[in-house]
C-alpha cells in the first residue's frame, strides 16, 4: 500500500519496504524498519499540516479579497 504525497509522490508503506519479514532478521534491519516507520509517520503528518495550511491560507486569501472588494465599493459610492 503506498501513500501519495500532496505534491504527488508515491512513498512505500514501510511494511511494503521491508518486506515480509525473514526469520534472520538482525537488530539492524530491526532499527532500519523502526527508524523508517518514524520518518514515514512524520512526513504523513507534515504532508497533512500542509494541505490543512494551504486550505487556511485559501480561505483568508478568499476572504481578504472580498473585504478589499467591499472597501473599494463603499469608497467608490462617496
């Protein structure tokens, strides 16, 4: 199962990059599936901090310019 970024990147799952595991695995292919897990999770986590701010900073470009469309009407009234 792969994960695709906001900017479109597949990233491999880490189970699906380690692999099934074989039973001679050592502590080092232990710690590189762990730290690999670790670095999977927090970029899932910034991908998601991402999109939630680019969807704020839409909604605040959205409303800024309305509010500049209503200052320029009001003063275009007087």
């Amino acid at each position: 199962m792969t994960w695709t970024t906001s900017h479109g990147f597949k990233v491999e799952h880490p189970l699906q990059a380690a692999g099934k595991q074989p039973k001679d695995w050592d502590e080092r292919d232990k710690q590189w599936v762990q730290k690999y897990t670790h670095l999977h999770e927090q970029a899932m986590r910034m991908d998601m901090e991402l999109v939630t701010l680019r969807a704020e900073n839409l909604r605040l470009k959205h409303e800024n310019e309305f509010m500049l469309r209503l200052i320029n009407e009001r003063e275009n009234q007087t």
